[in-house]
C-alpha cells in the first residue's frame, strides 16, 4: 500500500482507512452488480438501499425520530446559505443570524438578499476570536428563525453551549463539526453540513429537518431551491450525489462501529488536549488565537513567534508525513483540523513533533 500520511486539511478532509479500503474493494463490482456506484442508476434497488440505510443511520446518531427528513444535496453548504432563508423567511418576518466567522457572515449576507435580516451578534469586532456565552443572544419571539454556525473553520472558535432560541426555530450550519462530538440535535429545527469534514467526501450536502417545516416552503420558488422537493422524493427528485452518499453511509456505519458519537467524543477530546496542552505549556511560542471557553475541537490555530517560523514548520512537518498545517489564507498562522477520521496517534505525533521543532528553533 502506498505510504499513508496524518492528513490534517480543513476539508476535503481525512477519510477513514477502512472506509477507503471499503470503497477500493466494492469499486469495480457493487453488491454483484458488475457495475461500480460510480455506474449504476440512483432509481437501482441497490442504491435505493444506500440511500435509505444512510438516511437511516444519520438520524440513529443524532438521536432524532422519524419526525425530522434527512435530505442530501448538492451545492455544498453555501447553497444552503441561500435556500434556508428562500423556504423559510417569508415576507413581513426577520431572521436572526449570530455571526462568529466567515461562513457565517457569508450566511446572513445572503439571507439579506431575501428578506429581513437581524444580526443579533457579532464577534468580528474581537477579530472572530470567540462565540457568545449563554444568555448573550436574546432571540425575538416573532423572530422567523435564529441562525447559527457551531464551529467556525478559519478562525478556530466552536459552541459549546448554544443560544436559547426559545419557541423560535433553532437553525446550525454544522458543516465542521457535525458528529464530532455529542449535541441535544433534537433542539435544532434544521441542521445543513456540507460532507466533506467530518461525514464524507466533498460534493454532498446533508440536511436534517424536522417534517413541520416542509409546510412552509414556499411554492413560488425555484423547484430545486425547495426543500419540499427533495423531502417529497428521498432526495431523488433528479440525481443525487450517488459516490458521495454511498461514502457517507459507509463513514456512518464506520461512526458506529467505533461506538458512537460518545466514543468519538472521548477520542476527539484526547486528541485536541494533546495540541491545546502543547499551547498552554508554552504560550509565548504556540499562541493560540481565540479565548479558551471558545476553543474548537475541529480546527484549532495558533500562531508562531515568526511568519517565518510558521512556515518552517508547516514545511518540515510536511517533509514528516504531517500535511495540511498552514492556516487560512485570509488569517495565517498554524491550523490543525482534527476531524473524526485523524487517529489520536496523528495528534499525539504532531504534538511531539511540534514540541521538537519548538526546541530546535528558539525564537
């Protein structure tokens, strides 16, 4: 097999190697079909099957009914950024956006294109470096719906507690951390996350939500902008993403097969203490760059002494089988994703490796 590195990129994002192994293995001949997935007819009974045991297996793991729709779209998650408010901020109403980062700000900006829109909060003021506390978001009650995003990608903060919503419709891009750790996802009406983080590969797009929703889309917009459409056929209205959904399943079973989202927790909370210990012991070289009751466990970032240093390291922990290190574009610095599939000995390697390159380049 071909030399495996500790991919640490913020998505398309590592996959796991039994699922890849999986898909290498069924490739050229799906379930005795003599046709790959990448051939055969999403109308195929076949698929039919994946479709449904993966809609099945994403409402068992976050613990919701047969009450909320799984739906799988294309578009990725800034699609969604359109649609939410399209279906569900009707004229005369507000929608309330809590903005914490980029996509979220992306998110409210073309809610304004719609409708009404609301920001109740913003932290990009404090350079994105934190989300609100409990109590620091007060929602309208006439409100359409409150939009939040629960982990943000480039500037590294994640909720941990949510704002109270109330009798408002609680909506979450969780495009970055869904299924990363435990949540109450029952108090979400709509959840949307573009597959490529923590659920599958890039080009799928999962939304979850609840079936009272669906009777206030709207019928004078476009009919694939409609989530009636979707919901209405199992997301087989027209062709769906068919690998993408076929992997998604497989990285759920792969999710389940660990034990659950309280098995993943317990991994991924190793695996951020092992980089975050790193940063408090010696906060005057790794830097974090967001408040400590804000941190993420999915993408965590810091900064060096040094852009020069940054780049030194991000070159040689490549040169180490450690990929995928550089921070955002628009920020810089040190980001490690540390998305379901990186093994705790990927974290725990890179922290060694960092504490190394620590002592080897004194600032």
């Amino acid at each position: 097999m071909a030399k495996r590195v500790f991919n640490f990129n913020p998505g398309p994002a590592a996959l796991p190697l039994e699922v890849l192994k999986q898909v290498q293995e069924e490739l050229l001949d799906f379930k005795g079909t003599g046709m790959s997935i990448l051939e055969i007819s999403h109308r195929a009974k076949e698929f039919e099957e994946v479709n449904n045991q993966a809609m099945a297996l994403i409402r068992e793991l976050a613990g919701v009914g047969n009450n909320y729709k799984v739906l799988f779209l294309g578009g990725g998650a800034s699609t969604q950024f359109s649609m939410v408010p399209m279906n569900f901020l009707a004229a005369g109403k507000t929608a309330c956006y809590v903005d914490t980062g980029e996509w979220a700000s992306k998110a409210a900006k073309e809610a304004k294109r719609v409708g009404n829109v609301n920001v109740l909060y913003s932290s990009k003021e404090a350079k994105y470096d934190h989300v609100p506390k409990p109590g620091q978001v007060k929602v309208p009650a006439d409100a359409a719906y409150l939009h939040v995003t629960s982990n943000n990608t480039i500037f590294g903060t994640e909720y941990t507690d949510f704002p109270d919503a109330g009798s408002v419709p609680l909506f979450c891009d969780m495009s970055s951390d869904m299924f990363g750790r435990t949540r109450a996802f029952d108090k979400f009406s709509l959840i949307y996350a573009g597959a490529q983080k923590n659920l599958g590969p890039a080009g799928v797009t999962i939304v979850m939500l609840k079936d009272e929703l669906l009777a206030k889309c709207p019928d004078n917009i476009p009919t694939m902008l409609n989530y009636k459409t979707h919901a209405e056929k199992d997301s087989l209205y027209n062709t769906p993403p068919v690998f993408g959904i076929y992997v998604v399943k497989l990285v759920m079973e792969w999710v389940k097969k660990q034990g659950g989202l309280k098995q993943i927790e317990a991994v991924n909370r190793k695996k951020k203490d092992a980089i975050y210990k790193l940063v408090d012991e010696h906060p005057n070289y790794f830097k974090g760059t967001v408040q400590k009751d804000s941190r993420s466990w999915m993408n965590l970032t810091l900064r060096l002494p040094s852009e020069d240093l940054e780049k030194k390291l991000t070159d040689e922990a490549k040169k180490a089988g450690f990929v995928g290190l550089k921070g955002h574009r628009s920020v810089g610095g040190v980001r490690v994703s540390l998305y379901n599939a990186v093994p705790l000995e990927g974290a725990e390697k890179l922290a060694e490796f960092m504490l190394g390159f620590m002592k080897a380049n004194p600032k």
